[in-house]
C-alpha cells in the first residue's frame, strides 16, 4: 500500500507540476499578464517548502529516538551537501541552462543560476528568451532534460522517506515538491518551445523527466525499508533539502526593491503556501 501511494505521489508531483505548468502558461498566468506573476509562484512554493521542513519534516524526526544532537548535526550536514552539489552543477536544474551562453550571464544573469528547484527566474528578470535562444543552440535542450531528470529522481527519493515515517507527511512533501516545481517547469518549457516548434514534442520531454521522480520514490522506498533506524535522518536530510531551496534558490530571488503593495503580494503568497500545506496536513491527518 505504501509503495502504491509513493508511485501515485511522485507521478502527481512529477509529471502532475509540468501539466499545471502548461495549463497556467497556457492560460497566461505566471507571467504577471493576469495578475500572477513569478515572484508570486516562488513564494508560494518557499512558503510551502519552508512550512514542510519545519512544520511536519523535522518535528517527525525529532519525536524519534534519535538524539537532537545527531539531526541537528544530520541537518547541518545536508545543507553543507547540497551547497556543494549545488556547486558541482550537479543538484540544481538551472544550471544546466548556463553553460553554453556566457553573453546571458553579462546582461543580468550575473546573479546566478542556482534556482535549482526555483527555477523561473528567467521569467523574474525578462531575460526568458535570451535565456532559451543560448539553450536551444546547444541541440534541443537535452542537457536541461538530464539536469532535470536528476534532480526529479532526488525528489523521488525524498517523497519516498516521508511516506515511510507516515502517510501525511508523504502526502504533504510531495504538494511541496510539487508547489515549487511549476515555476522551474515553466521554465522548462520556455526553453524547449524555443528549441523546438513543436510544443507538444516539449510538454511529452519535460514530463518523462518529471516521471523519473517516480523512479525514485521506488528507490527510495526500498533504500529506507531497508534502513528503517535510519529514517529520521532520512527525513533530517529532507528538510536540509528544502530549507536549502527556500533559503538559497526561492527567496534571494524575491529579494528585489519592490513597491509597497508587491512586498505586501510577495508576503500573502508565502503565507498562503505556508497555509495550503497546512490544511493539506490536516486534511490528511484526518483521513
């Protein structure tokens, strides 16, 4: 049963955020044409992230037997890890799209490409089709596919160690997983309908990247099976993961000098991502 729900999750958060990613493209949402821009998508997705971690991740782990000392020293480590994969191109999406177009980085990507699970900062700073012309000369965005299917099948892995401490905290990592990766998604598809006329072509690549975060929920489903002592540090390095992507990636992007009313908007929507993953929590809690 456990395993069924994993397979359903990670297809939900994998393929299910590139789908809504298209439908709000689509529907011209995201791109602030309709009053949702992408500062609005990232802080939804920080406020979801940062509430997941904090609110259900680490007090799971911590109600172990587990000493505090060894998380809270599981957790330091994580994030150190994920700064260095980070580093190493080889955790975050986004950097893929940066090594063929050094021109990009000189008008306004000097900031960085380390939205790795944010990823719609193209849309952020109006550089998308720079962007997506770099890429599209590098043969048809393959490498943001392999970026991507990499970092898909960590979040796999991830859903699957929540759903082994319990159901609703499965349930609730993978609406985060799911709530960050639609902007990065979308940028995703920026890119590949540039490369290529044939947006359908792009929708059905992005989504086989996306449903390689299945295949890692079944990994991380007999990883952790097999390491049940080891859960809440599973579920230490989780969090690390999330905080990471909120804290390094999601929210530097919101940082900007913003009008009263947009920092009052950026504000609502980390709340509301904060709020969306808690009713969600007690929603499942109560089923």
């Amino acid at each position: 049963m456990t395993l069924v729900a994993i397979i359903l999750a990670t297809l939900a958060a994998g393929i299910g955020s590139v789908w809504v990613a298209a439908l709000l493209m689509r529907a011209g949402l995201g791109d602030g044409r309709r009053g949702v821009g992408p500062q609005h998508l990232l802080s939804l997705a920080a406020g979801a992230l940062l509430a997941t971690a904090f609110m259900h991740l680490l007090p799971e782990a911590f109600e172990s037997q587990a000493g505090a000392h060894d998380l809270f020293a599981t957790l330091l480590v994580g994030l150190v890890f994920f700064f260095l994969l980070d580093k190493a191109e080889l955790w975050h999406h986004g950097h893929e799209h940066g090594h063929g177009h050094g021109h990009a980085h000189s008008h306004g990507h000097a900031h960085g490409h380390t939205q790795g699970h944010g990823h719609a900062h193209d849309h952020a700073n109006g550089d998308a089709h720079a962007h997506a012309e770099g890429e599209a000369r590098r043969g048809g965005g393959w490498a943001l596919l392999t970026g991507d299917s990499v970092h898909c099948f960590g979040d796999g892995i991830l859903i699957a160690s929540a759903f082994m401490a319990d159901l609703r905290l499965g349930v609730v990592a993978a609406l985060s997983v799911l709530a960050h990766e639609v902007p990065h998604h979308m940028g995703d598809l920026v890119v590949l309908r540039q490369a290529s006329a044939n947006r359908r072509m792009a929708l059905l690549k992005v989504s086989l990247a996306g449903a390689v975060t299945a295949l890692g929920g079944v990994v991380g489903y007999f990883l952790v099976g097999e390491l049940q002592d080891w859960l809440p540090y599973f579920l230490a390095i989780a969090s690390s993961s999330f905080i990471y992507v909120a804290l390094a990636d999601l929210i530097p992007q919101l940082q900007k000098r913003l009008s009263a009313g947009q920092t009052v908007a950026q504000i609502a929507w980390l709340v509301a991502g904060m709020t969306v993953v808690t009713l969600v929590s007690g929603m499942a809690h109560a089923h």
